[in-house]
C-alpha cells in the first residue's frame, strides 16, 4: 500500500503550475523493457516522486498491483505503489491527492467499464486529470488504454450479446460506448487490436463518429502522446479516420473514403486532441 504519510513531504515540493502531461496507451499483453524504460524516464520517477497503480479495472487488483509494479521493481525503483479504492467504500483525501500528485499514474488492465462504474461519484478521474496537468505521466494498458478515450468502446455488443465481443457484422447501435476518463477527447481507442481481430468493431466506431479518430493498439504494442503527435512504440498501430458522413440501410453502416493507415515502431502521426 502507499505509505500516505511520507507522501505528504513529497507532495509539498511539487510544482501547482499547469505543464504538458504525456499519455503512454498500450495496447496489452507484456509490456517490454524498453517501454518501461521510456515510462520511467519521461515520468522522471528514477529520480524524484512516486508512481501509483490503479488496479480497478481488474477482477483481481492485488494481482494487477503485483505484476505492474514488477516491471518497476525489476529496474531497481520502489516508489511505485498500488492504491486500490473500491466502491461504496470510504476514502480519504490524502489517497486522491496521492494520485493528484503523482508523476506517474499507471491503470492497470482488465474491464474499462468496471473502473469507471468503480470511480463514478468520486474525485479520481479530476486527480487523474490534475497529475496530468502538473506535467505528470499517465500509463494504460488494455482496458487501460481504452480508458483514455471520452468516448470508451465497452466491448460488449448491443445487438449480438452472446457473441462475447466477437463483432462478426458492421451493424449499426452495435457497438456500446460509455463516458471514458477522457485524457485524449477526439480519439476512440481500441486494444489488442490485431490480434483478436478488431477491425470490424473499430470501424463500426469510424462510421458511427465521424468526428472522431479511432485508434487501434495491438498487443504488445503502444503510444506515446505528447501534445498532438503520438510515437509507436512496439508492435503496429492502426488509425481510422471517416471524412465522410455515416450511412446505413437495413441496419448496416456504409461510409465512403475511410483512411486506414498502419503505423510501425519509431512511426508518428498527429492525432485529434
């Protein structure tokens, strides 16, 4: 657990003035080691502050606590701590302001949906935006990563429940998306992209919100966001962009000129912020 007390001298050396937070969103599975060497270095963690993880996505979060701080671990750090809240439950100030002031937060993987449901009423996704702003380092990954969007695909399908997520159509109100922590505004992200085949959900996502760019991140590959440009770290990652306006016919959706492109390791694009 984070030892809040010690925190507290922690917190009062750091900088209040608003600086340009950077988003690491990966796409799941292992994370390698030369993405947790990026994290600590453009967090700074190596050197002053702490990391926390947030593990409510995860059925299991002490689990999630266990094996996100081994990667930190395994580099010699220990100041990055697991802070678990769970629902209903009380919660004091000192825990926000642990992740408000931190330099690195890190969401861990499992359910989106279950980490929003868990911190609806509370003032951690504000803390999150906060560390954010003080120039801090956010990390997710898998469910983590589609944390990041305003607009979060779920993963559940709305018309074909017993399919699991398997989006074998291009339906139209088949895709269920709820409110994310909305890091990036403009951008839907999609994870494990490539390898369980999500190209169909992602472009029913494309057509559905023309407005918006769609990201898909595949396993173990991610981004790194700093302002408007994101960097491929890792693996491929697709975009979809829709400049046309949605269609449908008998509940299928149609669209014209949809942009995909496929970015590889060292790529970078400009993404809507």
């Amino acid at each position: 657990m984070l030892p809040l007390i010690a925190l507290c001298s922690i917190c009062i050396s750091c900088n209040n003035v608003n600086k340009e937070g950077k988003l690491f969103i990966l796409g799941g599975g292992d994370l390698s080691s030369s993405i947790i060497d990026k994290i600590i270095a453009e967090s700074g963690i190596n050197k002053d502050g702490y990391g926390v993880i947030l593990p409510m996505s995860s059925e299991e979060p002490d689990t999630a606590i266990f094996y996100t701080t081994s990667y930190f671990t395994r580099k010699g750090l220990n100041n990055v701590y697991g802070l678990h809240f769970i629902k209903g439950k009380p919660y004091s100030q000192a825990r926000i302001d642990s992740i408000r002031n931190a330099k690195m937060v890190f969401i861990s993987g499992g359910d989106q949906s279950r980490f929003m449901d868990n911190i609806a009423g509370t003032p951690i996704r504000d803390a999150i935006h906060e560390a954010c702003n003080k120039g801090g380092v956010i990390c997710g990954t898998s469910a983590g990563a589609a944390l990041m969007s305003k607009i979060m695909i779920t993963g559940n399908e709305l018309k074909y429940p017993e399919n699991d997520g398997g989006f074998y159509t291009m339906e139209a109100a088949n895709v269920e998306t709820i409110q994310g922590l909305g890091m990036l505004e403009k951008v839907i992200i999609d994870q494990h992209f490539i390898i369980r085949k999500r190209l169909n959900r992602s472009v029913c996502a494309c057509i559905e919100h023309p407005e918006l760019m769609v990201i898909g991140i595949d396993e173990p590959a991610g981004i790194f966001v700093k302002g408007n440009t994101a960097t491929v770290l890792d693996g491929q990652v697709v975009v979809l962009q829709n400049p046309s306006e949605t269609k449908t016919k008998n509940g299928l959706l149609g669209a014209r000129n949809i942009q995909l492109d496929v970015f590889l390791p060292g790529e970078s694009f400009q993404i809507l912020k």
